[in-house]
C-alpha cells in the first residue's frame, strides 16, 4: 500500500478521508494545513505539518500526495495546493469512494475526487483537480474542465460542458447539452435549460444570470 499526503485539513478532507479508507488503496502518511493548525486531528489523522515542510516528505520517500482542500465558488486555494503538490513531483492521482460507479470509458484527471455514490457514466470527461461530490450524477459525454466542483446532488444531463474553474451548486439540474462557461457559479437548485456564460453567477428556476462573478 502506498503513502498518500493529504495537502488540506478542513471538513472536504473527512470525505476525502472516508474515500481512501473505503477501497485501502492508500496509507495516509500525514495531513499537512496551516501552522496554526499543526497538532490537530482529522479524523484521527495529525496534521504534521504546513505547505512550507510538503517537500521533505517528497525527498523522505512518499511519492503521492492529494489535494484535500475544498472549494464553494471559489477554487483558488485548491488550484495553489494542486500547483504546489506537482512542483514538488508529487504523484496526484484521483481518489473514488467505493460506493461511486465510474464507467471505464470516462476518464478522470489528475487529483480529481469522486464521492460517495456519484455516478460518472460512458464517454465522460472530468478534469484535473475536480471535485465530484457525494450523490452527483454525470451523464454520458459530460465534458468537465479543471477545477470544477460539481456539489452534492448536482444532476447533468448527457452530453453538458463546464468550463474550468467553475462551480455547480448541490441539487442543480443542467438540461442535456447546455454549455457553461468558465469562472461561473450555478446556484443550488438551479434548473440549468440554457446556456451560460463565462464568469457569472446565475440561479433560479429556470437560471438566469445575476451577476457576474469577480475573483
């Protein structure tokens, strides 16, 4: 079994947690966060270190690391965490809770996680560093881009596109074949019937664009 570092301690990282321990694919070596939460517990797990100490865990010989920090509209701190972890030579696979059904003709990328119960079906495409939370359906032919966080519940239909670094809110419905943009934010509960753009915030039944969305 191999040594896994987890790069992020905070409420994603329990799930994150309850999928590796679900498939004992990998051994959780140690959990690493901000100093000033160095000696705290994840799950029974201790966070025994900051960013700043990740390469010395690299050069003591784990060569695999997963990205456990999580994002709600904003994926910036995950994108940094993912950034840091390959320029440390990490491996950065993807983690799949054993209750998931992933299709062996989707393909998944590089530290992408899939929760408990997803369901990605045949011809799908999921991007680096995504996350594909518990309950989320991914039809057939769905193309993610990266950075994406599909939330708990999200349901897209066959064949709909997200543009990198967006964010699908938990419950939202997105019509077959509609196409959303990058840098954009789904409401939750949305019923997604048309097409949005790149960098807005758009919710409601059907989804409208509010605003646009400003990093």
């Amino acid at each position: 079994m191999e040594k896994i570092i987890l790069l992020g301690g905070g409420g994603h990282c329990k799930s994150v947690i309850d999928a590796i321990e679900s498939k004992n694919e990998y051994e959780i070596s140690a959990i690493i966060d901000r100093p000033e939460k160095i000696g705290c517990s994840v799950c029974g797990y201790k966070i025994e270190a900051c960013d700043d100490d990740l390469g010395d865990y690299f050069l003591a010989g784990i060569k695999y690391c997963f990205i456990a920090v999580g994002s709600v509209g904003n994926p910036d701190g995950r994108i940094k965490a993912f950034n840091l972890a390959c320029s440390k030579g990490f491996i950065l696979p993807e983690v799949i809770h054993a209750s998931a059904v992933v299709s062996p003709r989707a393909k998944l990328g590089r530290a992408s996680f899939v929760g408990a119960g997803v369901l990605i079906n045949s011809g799908a495409v999921v991007g680096d560093n995504c996350i594909i939370n518990t309950g989320a359906i991914i039809e057939h032919d769905c193309v993610i881009g990266d950075n994406v966080h599909v939330a708990t519940g999200a349901v897209l239909s066959g064949g709909v596109s997200v543009g990198a670094n967006s964010h699908i809110g938990s419950g939202a419905c997105v019509k077959q074949y509609v196409k959303i943009g990058a840098g954009t934010i789904i409401g939750s509960g949305a019923n997604v019937v048309g097409d949005i753009g790149d960098n807005a915030v758009a919710y409601g039944n059907p989804c409208k664009i509010a605003r646009k969305n400003v990093r």
